[in-house]
C-alpha cells in the first residue's frame, strides 16, 4: 500500500521560511517523479514543485524563486524548503507522484502565512 506522510507545516509570518518532509512508503520511490501539491481554501489542488528521478526541477510560476524541492532517494523523502511566504501561500500541502494518483493523497500539511 502506498502512503505518503507530509509534515512540517504551521504558522508562519509573512516572509518567514518552513521546511516541509514527505516520507513515502510501499513505492518505488527512485524511479518516480515526485511533486509537492497545495490546495488553497475554496481553491483546486495544484502542483507546486516536482522532482525527477535525473534531478530535474520544476516550479509553477507563482513560487519560482522562493521555494525549493529536493529528495532522498534512499530514505524515501521529499522535502519543500519555502521562503518568503507571503499570506497567498497558506493551503493545505501535499505530496504524491507526477502525475498524481488520485488514491495516495495523504492527509496533508496545512502551512498559514499570517502576521
């Protein structure tokens, strides 16, 4: 079974930094493309930064530059390092596969950005 555990969120001030972890288990994790997705409220879940296993990045126009994604072949993990947060980046924050499998959604981490 597939599961993917996303921590790391909270509440953070504008222009602050967080760093959010996904473990992933019961995948073939380093043949994968793995991507960090978020879901604002009243919004739909979109793809925010994506990892190939070659290490290629890619970035949705709207954190270029502020966020970086990385991962752990070997330990099974993702990471999403966030800086410069400002309030439209709060959401509910999640990782799966490129493209996503709808039955892998985790729970989520929920990041607020907010003086």
């Amino acid at each position: 079974q597939v599961q993917f555990l996303e921590s790391g969120g909270g509440l953070v001030q504008p222009g602050g930094s967080l760093r959010l972890s996904c473990a992933a288990s019961g995948i073939s994790f380093s043949i994968r493309n793995m991507a960090w997705y978020r879901q604002a409220p009243g919004k739909q879940r979109v793809e925010v930064a994506r990892a190939s296993p070659g290490g290629t990045e890619v970035y949705a126009d709207s954190v270029k530059g502020r966020f970086t994604i990385s991962r752990d072949d070997v330990k099974k993990e993702v990471h999403l390092r966030m800086d410069r947060l400002n309030p439209e980046d709060t959401a509910v924050y999640y990782c799966n596969q490129q493209p996503p499998v709808a039955a892998n959604w985790g729970q989520g981490t929920q990041v607020t950005v907010s003086a």
